[in-house]
C-alpha cells in the first residue's frame, strides 16, 4: 500500500512540475494554452479556466500541454494566429520546450535541498561505534564511545581527517588522545596495512545527523543536481561506445525502487524522487523524435535554415518516434516483469 502511495505522489509530482515548465513558459511568451494534461489516454476528469482545459487522464505514464498551433492536423488551420507557437519567435519556442526539463532539474535541486536542510544527512563523527575484533584497536583497548580528540598532538575535528592519518601510518606507532566518560586517556596503537598497503586499526564510527542551514542545502542541491547530470551523460556516452551496459528502467522498475526506498523512510524516498526527476529531465532533452530535445532540435534547425521545416513532416517525424517510444516501453517493461519474477 505505502509503495502504491508513494509511487503515484512520485509520478504525478514529476509528471506534473514538467508540464507545469511547459505551461508557464508558454503564457509567460503569449502562447495560448488550449489543455493542461497530466496522463494520456482517455479523460478521466476536466475543468476549463479561461482558454485552457485542465485535464486528467487515464494512463499516468507521462503528460502534454496542448499549444495553439502546435501539432495541427493535415488541413486543419487556426481561426486566427495570434497566440500561437508557430508565430513565437524561435527563442521563445526554445524555451517553452525547454523548460519542462528546466522545471524537473529544478524540482531536484529543491528536493535535494529538502534532504540536506530539514531531513539531514548522516555524517561519520571521530566517536568510536564500534571496535573490530582481532583487529590493533580492540589490542590496544578502545572501546565504544571513545571520543578521539588528538593523534600525534594534531586535534581531529572530523572523521576523514583520522582517516587520512591513519591510512598513511601502517606499521607506525600513532599516539591518540580520547575522552572516555568525560575522562582522557592517552592510547598507543599501530596501525595494520591492509591489501592496499593502507593502515587501518579497525574501528567503525558513530552516526550524526547534520543538517545544513536553508542556503546551504540550496547551494549542495545546485552541486548535488549537476554533479547526477554529469553522471548520466557520462554514462549514457558509454553507453553509446558499448563501454557500459545498456540498462534501461521502466516504470516496473521505477515502483520496485520506490518500494525499496519507501521501506528506509521519507527522506530515501524525497532522493529517489529528486533522482527520477533529473533523469526525468535528461531523457526529455535527448534528440529523440517525440521528445522535448526532437523538438528543440526542429526549432534550432529553423533557426540556421531560416525557414521552418514542413510542418506534416516533423509531426510524422514525432508520430512515428511516439510510437518507437511506447514499443520501446513495453518491451522494457516486460523485461522489468519477467526480472522480477526471476528475482
């Protein structure tokens, strides 16, 4: 149940701030906006404020605005054209189809600054969790608890720094100074190589969370965002060289880890979504017929021809893309079932 919940706040948050950038995009350049719909297929529900018809339909797998002029059947022609995409500059077209990622990537960013600011993130502190048996510090008696506040004389203020000192002293004696129930200590232990030939003593810190001031989790959520985006396209360009497994993810897939992230709390959940949202965002840029990126594409190329391409032809271009797409979808989706099932 939490899992069905979850992953229908999901799909409609996504589905919903793209279409959004969409629809803002458009009346903020004059475009008039006929529907506003989130789903495809039949219509479920309707309401009509001004010259747009908000919809919901029955197939929530994706969404459209419906722009004046935009995608015209063969014969049809508009009253007038004034509103309408076709007559936006082409900037400003750019920008309507660009916006939908725009929103999604933005989406992210707020989601992300959403885990950092109110939800926290856990930080390993220089406290001792645990202490590893057969291992140099459970030899040399630490215990749990230990607050290590010096090595060598140079005070610890964070985990990694002992980390980093202690990786670079295998079979050298390092002197830590701890506070053990508000008593100090002084403990001699030497650090073991590992199979890396780093030092390692053998204990497991504490777990804090720590939750970073509003504009501070802004910031990380702008880092966080284009450090995912920098990800994807890597991965996607192995993808392409056949450097790195073509593993694609339907909606299936998408529920089965939401499911998974649901089990470990709000906050795996608001990550997952900030995840799905900037994938989201990336896939609907793709020069891909039927997508945003085709789109952007089409308009770009009006812009170095000077002069529009046939309007029938691009919409072919789009219906015969739109139906790649949805064969594409379903044989992923198989795929998603049939691993399921054998998982």
């Amino acid at each position: 149940m939490i899992t069905a919940v979850a992953s229908i706040v999901i799909f409609f948050l996504l589905i919903w701030i793209h279409e959004l950038g969409h629809f803002l995009a458009a009346k903020k350049v004059g475009i008039v906006v006929k529907e506003f719909s989130i789903g495809f297929g039949p219509l479920l529900a309707k309401t009509r404020k001004k010259e747009t018809q908000y919809s919901l339909r029955l197939i929530p797998l994706g969404g459209f605005v419906k722009m004046k002029g935009m995608d015209l059947e063969e014969g049809e022609e508009e009253e007038d054209d004034r509103g309408s995409f076709t007559k936006a500059t082409v900037w400003q077209r750019a920008l309507v189809l660009f916006a939908g990622s725009g929103m999604n990537l933005l989406l992210a960013v707020v989601l992300l600054a959403l885990v950092f600011s109110a939800f926290g993130i856990p930080k390993a502190v220089p406290v001792i969790d645990k202490v590893q048996p057969n291992m140099p510090a459970a030899a040399a008696g630490f215990k749990p608890g230990d607050k290590i506040i010096a090595v060598n004389e140079t005070k610890i203020a964070s985990w990694e720094q002992l980390v980093e000192i202690i990786s670079k002293s295998p079979g050298k004696p390092l002197t830590f100074k701890i506070t053990r129930e508000n008593l100090e200590k002084t403990i001699v232990v030497t650090p073991r190589p590992d199979d890396q030939g780093l030092g390692k003593i053998g204990i497991v810190p504490r777990q804090e969370i720590e939750r970073k001031p509003i504009w501070e989790g802004l910031y990380l959520g702008f880092v966080y965002t284009f450090k995912i985006i920098a990800l994807i396209v890597v991965f996607l360009g192995k993808m392409l060289v056949h450097q790195a497994p073509m593993e694609l993810g339907g909606p299936v897939r998408v529920v089965s880890e939401i499911g998974r992230a649901a089990q470990f709390g709000l906050s795996s959940l608001v990550q997952l979504a900030a995840f799905l949202s900037i994938n989201l965002g990336i896939f609907n840029l793709l020069p891909i017929p039927a997508l945003d990126g085709s789109r952007i594409m089409f308009v770009l190329a009006e812009a170095l021809r000077g002069k529009p391409i046939d309007p029938e032809k691009e919409n072919f271009i789009h219906l015969i893309g739109f139906g790649l797409l949805l064969l594409l979808m379903l044989i992923i989706t198989y795929k998603d079932i049939i691993s399921l099932i054998g998982g």
